[in-house]
C-alpha cells in the first residue's frame, strides 16, 4: 500500500477541509451576520472551480510535485521565496490543529486538565503515525472519516428537533456589506487548505478518474458545512453564535433523552479529535514531502518540527482569546498562501508546464 488511488482521494479531501470551518464558525460570522449560510455557499461554488482548475492543470503537465510546480512557473529564486510562504503556511496549519484540539478539549471537556498534557498526547501520537509514513496515514485517514461521517449524521438526526427556519431570515437587511465580502475570504482560506493534498497525490497510481473522485469528495465535504451552518443559525439566533467559542459544542448539550441520558456532545468531540488528528497527519506528511522535495532530506526534521509546534501551540492554545485573535490573521493567511498565490502559480503553470525547471536543471 505505498500507492494511494483516486478513490482513496474523497477521504483525504474531508480530512483537510471540514475541521476548521466547522470548528471555529464564528471567525467568519461575526463578519458575515445572519448572511454567512450565503457566503458558505459562495465560498463552495469558488471552491469547487478552484480545486477543478488546479487539478486540472497538474493532470495537463502529470505534475503534482508542488516545489517543481512553483519553480517552473515563477522561476527558481521566485518559486523557492514562495514555496517557503507555503511552508511556512503548512506549519502554522500544524500549530492551528494542535492549539484549537487542546484549547477545546480544555475548556469543554476537562477542564481541569492543562492544556499541554492534551498537547502531550496529541503530538506523541501524531508522530507516531507520521513516522510511519503513507500506509499508516492512509488506514487512519480511511477509519478516521468513516467514524467521523457516522457520528456527523448522527448527530444531525438528534438536534433536529431543536432547529426553527425562520432563524434563517431576513438576510441583507442592509445589502451587501463589507463584512459580508469578508466572511466569503475567511471560509475560502479555511477551505484552501484541501491544497495540502497533492503531496499525496504524487503518490497515485493511477490518476483517469481523479477529477470525478476530486468532485465527488468535494461537493460531500461542502454540503456537510452548510448543512451544519444552516443547522447552527437554526438552533441559535446569529447574535448567540457570534458570542459562543464553540458553537457546535453548545448545540450539541441541548441534546438529552429521558432527562438523564446526554450524548450529544460525545459525538462532537469525536468529530473534534479525530478531524483535528487527520488533518495535522496530512499536513504533516505535506510538509516533509515539500521538504523532500526541496532536497532537504533529514531524520531529525520530524522531531525538530514537533517540538517548535508543541512551543507555538502550548502559547496560543492557553489564552483563549489570544488563540481565537491569532485565527482570525490566520484565516487571511491561508487566503493568500493556500488560495490565491496558488490561483496565480497554477495558472502560469498550466501554460508554461515544467520547461522552466528542466532548464534550470542543465
């Protein structure tokens, strides 16, 4: 199994695009209001168009070595000051998965428990599974989704009996609002972290039904984050969300039957743990593949890369609000380096191909 095919592709597309939306909605509400289900909605049709075009300029040129592909298109002094944006990129995604998990572990499930033995925890195990390179992040990436869909359905089942339409409505009371533009930008950046899979599609072996299987996994990862935004401004009026860290962890305590038996919450905090746990693999292995691919081959990079990530998380994932301060910046961070630098390189790519690098390597 040191290959992966196109269907194992839907799988690795959920694991990287429908944890921080989900998690953190209010980054983007507060800016978008009552009118985010909209901007959520836009945000998926520029999405889809988006991963369609890239792919298919990588499958044009059978390219989906990124650092082959940033110095083709920009050249190699360019394409290595950009590529190391996207590094630097991937290792903030790092820091995000481990300070979000923790932080939200401790301040909704124990409390008590400091935010660094969640820490400890996570990043020992995530290593672990790291170091066992692809075959390791294909079998948890594989259970991992399948655990997380079933208790997503699930769970959607139970809160249904607490959503109102009317919630819904009105929307642009006050038309199109700067605020509005802005939520579209925030979800697209969370969203563009799907660009961390082509590392792994490096690995395909054979790539005839990638683009149907890229859709298939896509249009099912979008329609689940509307569904579940919808479902949020159904359950509370937007003004309650905007003031809630969580909000899916304070949907999910309204469920209770029989005045004692409350599980609605264990089913969020799966989805918390193993959506973060899939998604810092992936980026994880993405990164030492760029890595790699760069030249910059050591042992110790994987250790080296955990301990300054531990560091970075511990600080951000310990003061609540400084945690949801720093996810607002990074929102617009992985705006530019996941999708619109992309966007801009791609598109060079597509026309120009690999010809830059082949003479850069003469």
């Amino acid at each position: 199994m040191d290959q992966i095919n196109s269907k194992h592709v839907p799988f690795f597309i959920l694991a990287t695009i429908i944890v921080s939306a989900k998690t953190y909605p209010t980054i983007y509400t507060k800016n978008g209001g009552r009118e985010s289900w909209i901007a959520m909605i836009i945000a998926s049709i520029i999405m889809t168009l988006f991963l369609v075009y890239v792919i298919k300029a990588s499958l044009k040129h059978n390219c989906f070595n990124l650092y082959d592909i940033y110095t083709s298109a920009l050249g190699k002094p360019m394409g290595n000051i950009f590529i190391g944006f996207l590094l630097l990129t991937l290792f903030l995604t790092l820091v995000e998965s481990a300070a979000v998990y923790s932080n939200a572990l401790h301040n909704h499930l124990l409390m008590d428990t400091p935010v660094w033995f969640f820490l400890l925890l996570f990043l020992t195990s995530t290593l672990y599974t790291v170091k066992k390179d692809l075959v390791a992040i294909i079998i948890v990436t594989l259970i991992g989704i399948v655990l997380v869909t079933i208790s997503g359905i699930n769970l959607a089942i139970l809160t249904v009996k607490y959503k109102e339409v009317a919630y819904l409505l009105p929307v642009f009371e006050r038309g199109v609002t700067i605020g509005f533009i802005k939520s579209i930008g925030q979800i697209l950046g969370l969203f563009a972290g799907v660009i961390v899979i082509f590392p792994l599609l490096k690995r395909l072996g054979d790539t005839k039904n990638l683009l149907l299987y890229v859709v298939i996994g896509l249009l099912f990862a979008l329609q689940i984050h509307i569904v579940s935004l919808t479902g949020l401004f159904m359950t509370f009026d937007v003004h309650f969300i905007n003031y809630m860290t969580y909000p899916n962890l304070f949907q999910t305590q309204l469920v209770s039957h029989f005045r004692f038996l409350e599980m609605g919450e264990l089913f969020v905090m799966l989805q918390i743990v193993g959506g973060w746990y899939l998604k810092y693999v992936i980026t994880f292995y993405g990164l030492l593949s760029i890595l790699r691919e760069m030249k910059q081959k050591s042992k110790y990079w994987v250790y080296g890369i955990s301990i300054v990530v531990a560091i970075c998380a511990y600080f951000a994932g310990d003061n609540l609000f400084l945690l949801f301060k720093l996810l607002n910046y990074y929102t617009y961070i992985v705006l530019v380096n996941f999708f619109v630098i992309p966007l801009f390189v791609f598109g060079i790519f597509s026309k120009r191909g690999l010809q830059i690098a082949s003479k850069d390597s003469i």
